[in-house]
C-alpha cells in the first residue's frame, strides 16, 4: 500500500520536486472500503473516439475517466504509448508518451499478480486465475466489510482496485493532506491492452521482479495518476525538473506492551535494519545500508542531511533521483547497490545542466539541497505522526481484530497475560 506524497520547493537556481514517500508502518489492518457503483454499469468509450480525443476537461470526474458519463478503456492499440517507468512489489507503473491530452503528464499504475509458487502468492489481496472465483476473490472479506462500515460508501467496495483508491482518498488523504496525497482516477483497461504492455515492458523489468510476478490479467482497471517526476505545467523553457523519490521506510521503534519478550529486540533496533541483515543473508543486498530511517523522520536537519548522504551512498530501492522524466540516479524497477566512483562521477557530470559549482562539489550541493527540501516541507514530520497511529504493533493486530468482529481473542487466550512484556 502506498501513496505517493509531493512537495515542491523554489531554491535558488531551480526548483526541486520531492517525489514518493512511502507510508511505511502505517497499516496494521489489510482491509478497504467500498464504493457505489460506477464501474461496470457505465458504457464504455475507446480512444479513438473523435468525442473522446477533444474536450478532456469535462470527461474526468472524482474517481474514474469518463467521457461524457461513459466510462474511457485503454486498448490494446493504445498499448504502444506507455513505457516503462518502474515497479514495487504490487504494481508496474508506466508514463505516456503519446499525445492525448487526458493521458499527458500521467503515468499508470497497473497491479500485479504473483506468480504461482511466489510467497505472495497466497495473499488474498491478488485474484486467482480461475475466472470462477474472479468477482469472489477479488472483493472485500467479509472481516474488511465490518472493519470499514462506518466509512462513507467503503464497506461494500464492487472490487480491492476501487476499495485501495478509496482507502487512499478517505483515509490517508485526510491524515497527510489532499496536497500531499495523489489517490489517481481509475481507468479502464482491457486484457489485450495489459497482454501488450506486459510484452512491451518485459525486457526493462529486473528478471526476479518479472519471477515473481506479471501483470495481474483479472484487473480490468488501472489507476492514473499524475506524474511525479514532471512538474504539472511540463518542462518550463529553459528550466529543468528534478525529482527525488525516497521510500523512507518505518521511522519510529514501536513500543507496543504486545511486543512479546522474544520480540523485544524489535524496541531496540529497526525493522529497516533487521531486514538489512536478512536481505545481507539471503543475498538480495551485497552490503547493508547505512541509511536509517529514524534519522530520516528525525525532524532534525542535521540528521535528515545524515540519512540522504547515506541513501546517496546505498539508494537500493529507497532513493532514485530522475532529471524531466528519466532516471537518472538509481534502480530502475527494483535496487541499486552501492554507489561506485563511476556511477558517483557520471551523477556529478548529469548535474551540469542544473547546479552550476566546481567539479566535486555539484552532488554536495544536490544533498544539500534534497535536505532542505525535506526539513522545510515538513512532509516526514506529518508522516512519522501517521506512522505512529500503530500504536498496537504488528502483534497487537490480532488483537485489534478481536475487538472489531466482537469476539473473545483466541491469541490471549493461547498466550497468557505473561508473555506479553509490559502488560
Ligand atoms: O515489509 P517491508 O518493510 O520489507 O516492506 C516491503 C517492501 O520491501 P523493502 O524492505 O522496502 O524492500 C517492498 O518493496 P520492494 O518490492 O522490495 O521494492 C514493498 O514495498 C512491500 O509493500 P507491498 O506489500 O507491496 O505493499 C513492503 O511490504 P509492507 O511493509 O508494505 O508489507
Ligand atoms: N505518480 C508517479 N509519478 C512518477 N513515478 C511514479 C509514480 N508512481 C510510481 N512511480 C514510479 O514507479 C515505481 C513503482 O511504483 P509504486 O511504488 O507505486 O509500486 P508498488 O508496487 O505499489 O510499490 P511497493 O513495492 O511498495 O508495493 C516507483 O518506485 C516510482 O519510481
């Protein structure tokens, strides 16, 4: 689950847009909403439509694109225009390059299925292939409806797709701020149009991201969203844009009196820490990050400064940097490990056309720059408060959930009062 969160900031020479923070250890429950039925009831216009290619404006209402109350499909002719912008683990994402103006300045953020074998793959927020279980699979659980009833229109979201968007726009949007929140439209998309894409972007995608998962082919929506890496108005003469993307991960240690004993070290060290080590072991990483987050949500400069030398250092998936719409620093779709001389050097040189110093000195002063950007907004500050809405923890979740279906927790019960530490 994510958003993406923007910040846009004038300093001196150029202006500076902050890109994607990641709303990490915010959900303690999975569950969504629901919301009254656009979706299958609207007819359904093409592209090519000459009503369509004209008078965009009008065609875009709060949570679909719509033409004149018909619901836009992207086809498999319009599948050429979109590139391969990136992926996480639940979704590929791609920009337009094509020249409609509804589509222009977005990108597309298509879900993804694991494939069969994956460990995700049992996780019932993916629909199966089994075209039976389609409308089954994909809507709520029964546990998500109750959990979600008393949010306007969400306990009886038709699909998850529609039941995230919202999620994104009822819940986080009022937690960080509508300025700050992107929830996206949705879009319809057929089968043959997400055949093609998949095809189209299969040699860009890192090989273990395209092992472990594909194009989710039981979506018919995707979600547009606009592109973060661009400035809105596009690229102004003679300016340029550049946009940082950072995934700050978990900033807080949790203090939950649920965190058994065995656990306890999970109160001492982070989480982006401990997994630092499994990814060492298991050799996703070939060196740990020096990055912490709780420097990152600090709210002090100083180590703000601290934590984005040390993303420099080692972006892996938590720090890219794109110049007008290209990566220009970091992974594409997945990790980047250490930052060699080279890749440091050739940073150095791209930064030519947007920092003018001496030699040496352009990538101290973009660090510089991206810390400024951060501390000012006070973006991470607002973040780390959401963050810290968990007050249960991961192990408290269990529960929560007792609370909320009303019935005795089965985890009290096994566990006994005196392994929980604190309680
Ligand atoms: O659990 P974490 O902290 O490893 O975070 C996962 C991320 O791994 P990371 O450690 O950042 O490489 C993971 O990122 P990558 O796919 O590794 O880039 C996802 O962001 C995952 O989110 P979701 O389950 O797809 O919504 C993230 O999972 P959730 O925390 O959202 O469950
Ligand atoms: N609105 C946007 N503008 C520009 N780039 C974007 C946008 N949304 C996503 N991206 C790019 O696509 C990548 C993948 O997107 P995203 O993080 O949404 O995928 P995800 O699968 O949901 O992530 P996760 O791994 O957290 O599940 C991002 O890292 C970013 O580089």
């Amino acid at each position: 689950m994510l958003s993406f969160v923007s910040a846009t900031l004038s300093l001196s020479s150029f202006e500076l847009h902050l890109l994607t923070v990641e709303l990490v250890g915010l959900l303690i429950f999975a569950g969504f909403l629901r919301f009254c039925g656009l979706g299958s009831k609207i007819e359904r216009r093409k592209l090519d439509d000459p009503a369509v290619s004209t008078g965009w404006a009008s065609a875009i209402n709060n949570q679909e694109l719509l033409f004149w109350g018909m619901a836009v499909v992207l086809e498999k002719k319009d599948a050429g225009d979109w590139v391969y912008r990136g992926e996480g683990a639940a979704n590929i994402v791609l920009s337009y390059n094509g020249s409609s103006p509804a589509f222009v300045g977005k990108v597309l953020r298509i879900q993804k299925a694991p494939r069969n074998g994956s460990p995700r793959c049992e996780s019932p927020r993916y629909g199966s292939d089994n075209e039976d279980n389609h409308s089954a699979e994909l809507a709520l659980t029964t546990d998500e409806c109750l959990l979600w009833k008393e949010i306007e229109d969400l306990g009886s979201a038709p699909s998850r797709e529609i039941a995230e968007q919202l999620y994104v726009q009822h819940i986080i949007t009022p937690l960080l701020g509508s300025e700050h929140v992107d929830a996206g439209i949705r879009v319809h998309v057929s089968s043959e149009f997400l055949e093609l894409v998949e095809k189209n972007v299969l040699c860009q995608r890192p090989s273990w991201r395209v092992d472990a998962a594909k194009v989710n082919p039981l979506c018919d929506y995707a979600l547009l969203i606009s592109d973060h890496s661009i400035f809105p108005q596009g690229n102004l003469k003679g300016k340029f844009s550049i946009s940082v993307e950072i995934k700050p991960k978990c900033g807080f240690l949790p203090d939950s009196r649920f965190i058994s004993e065995e656990n306890a070290i999970k109160k001492r060290i982070t989480r982006f820490k401990m997994h630092q080590s499994l990814k060492l072991h298991q050799r996703e990483i070939s060196d740990t990050s020096e990055y912490d987050p709780l420097d990152m949500l600090s709210g002090s400069k100083e180590r703000v400064h601290k934590a984005i030398t040390a993303l420099f250092c080692t972006p892996q998936n938590n720090f890219r940097v794109f110049l007008n719409g290209s990566l220009i620093f970091g992974g594409l779709g997945g990790g980047a490990d250490i930052t060699s001389c080279m890749i440091g050097n050739a940073f150095e040189d791209v930064l030519k056309c947007v920092i003018q110093a001496d030699d040496g000195l352009r990538t101290t002063n973009f660090l510089q720059l991206v810390t400024e950007a951060v501390s000012r907004s006070g973006l991470l500050d607002r973040l780390l408060e959401v963050q810290k809405l968990d007050i249960f923890d991961i192990e408290g979740a269990i529960h929560a959930y007792y609370d909320v279906v009303s019935q005795p927790c089965i985890a009290c019960r096994d566990l006994g009062e005196d392994k929980l530490s604190g309680r």
